[in-house]
C-alpha cells in the first residue's frame, strides 16, 4: 500500500477543477455534493484541484509548485490524491480505491456491497453517536466498553450492521445482560504467512486485542490485520506471555489455542 486512505472535509471550502466536458462536470459534481465550493485556477485559497485539460501537464505543474494537491483525469502518474468509489450510508461513507488502477474495478465492488449494506446503516452510526454518553456510564473502562461493541456488532451481534432492524435494537441492548467477553491470553498457530489462511475466528480476535504479541519472522501483512492501536511487542519464540489487562493475542508458528474468559 503506497497511499493513506483519509477522509477530507471540504464543505464551504475552495476547490479548483479545471478543464471542460463530462469528466470535469463529474468532477464539479462530486466536490458540490460534498459542499465545496468549485473555483478558478485563480483562488489562492485552495488546496485540492481537480485537472481535466488535455494535456495537463503545465497546469499539474503550476498548482503543484503552489502546493496544491492534485488530481488528474486518467492520469495517476500526476495524481498526488485519487478518487475512490463511495458507497453513501450518510454519515457513514465506504470508500473503495485502486489507486488509479480500474475505477471499473471499484465502481463493481461498491455496488456489490450496495446490496449486502442496508439503507438503514447510517441511522445505526448516529444512534451509536448519540449514545456515547450511555455507553461510557455502562462501562466506564475503554477496553470493556470496545469490546462489548466489537460483540454487538459482530455477525449475528446484537448490532449486527448488515440487518436493517439493528439501529432500532440500540436502546435495549444497552439495557439487557450481556454474555461474558474474551480476555486474558489468545495464543494462534499460524499455518503461513498468508492471513486468507486465518479463520474467522482468529480474524476477530486480531481485530479486538488490546496486545499484540508475535513471535519473530510473523508476516507484517498478517500484523496488519490486528488494530492499528493496539500494543505490539516482539518476543522470543517459545517465550510465555502473562495475561495483562484485556484480550492478549499471541502469534506463534506453532502452538494450540489456549484462553481465558469471565
């Protein structure tokens, strides 16, 4: 991966598109739907401008040199930014990008997942938003309240996003028992570096641990699976691990599943 995905807010600001025609019109859409405001090469208040001349060359190079980020129709090689796929479930947007290799590519992925996202998704993120306040009384620790959450919204989960009656269960989950959480220490036998070899299982719990522990020689790509906030620590192979505060993950070449749970 040679690009960080970022969401950039651009309501009431400037941007430039430049250029004539059906691409620069997509384009003058795109920054107007997400309440920009489209301008000249002449406003030096921008920092986004979006390039649709043939050739763009020069004015890639005259807004470049200003330190204006750029992105130029049908050329990623003079693209400081790109353009992926949106899938809008307002306020959540998901995102799919090729880095410039086949927008056809994305656009076929994003309306695969229009059929698995319900319409209903946005209202489940602003009912989540609007409970924060209930969610830390009823688990004031941070390590607890995100993994009660990670379980609510895992498959077949309280919360479950891909069901469209979820966001209208948000009130009494927050009020019902809940099953025991995972913690302690996780260790997972890697079959190879390949992380499509992982099960769903081991997947998830990648996903929730608070510490991350790897043996040497661990795939980074399989590292990479594991929340990017997470506590990371490099061990000697066959070296124990005590149980500390949350869920422990410990990735080892060879070994069984070992666990303790509340």
């Amino acid at each position: 991966m040679d690009s960080l995905p970022l969401f950039h807010r651009i309501a009431g600001k400037p941007v430039i598109v430049l250029g004539e025609g059906e691409a620069a019109d997509a384009k003058r859409r795109l920054v107007e739907r997400a309440g920009g405001v489209v301008v000249s090469e002449g406003n030096t208040d921008a920092r986004l401008a979006f390039i649709a001349l043939t050739p763009p060359e020069d004015a890639a190079h005259r807004l470049r040199a200003r330190g204006v980020l750029i992105n130029t129709v049908d050329r990623p090689d003079l693209c400081d930014f790109t353009v992926p796929s949106l899938l809008d479930r307002t306020p959540v947007l998901v995102a799919i990008g090729t880095g410039g290799a086949s927008a056809g590519l994305a656009k076929a992925l994003r309306l695969r997942l229009e059929m698995l996202l319900p319409a209903t998704l946005g209202k489940l993120a602003e009912g989540l938003f609007g409970a924060r306040e209930a969610l830390r009384t009823r688990w004031p620790d941070a390590g607890n309240r995100r993994r009660a959450i990670d379980a609510a919204l895992g498959d077949g989960g309280a919360l479950d996003p891909l069901r469209e009656d979820s966001a209208a269960g948000l009130n009494s989950w927050l009020g019902a028992e809940h099953s025991r959480q995972i913690f302690g220490v996780i260790e997972i036998r890697l079959r190879s570096a390949d992380p499509e070899d992982l099960t769903l299982r081991e997947a998830r719990l990648l996903g929730s641990a608070d510490v991350l522990v790897y043996e040497p020689n661990v795939s980074p790509v399989i590292l990479n699976r594991a929340r990017a906030d997470a506590v990371r620590a490099e061990i000697a192979a066959g070296e124990t691990v005590s149980a500390g505060t949350g869920l422990t993950v410990v990735l080892r070449k060879e070994g069984r599943w070992t666990q303790m749970m509340i």
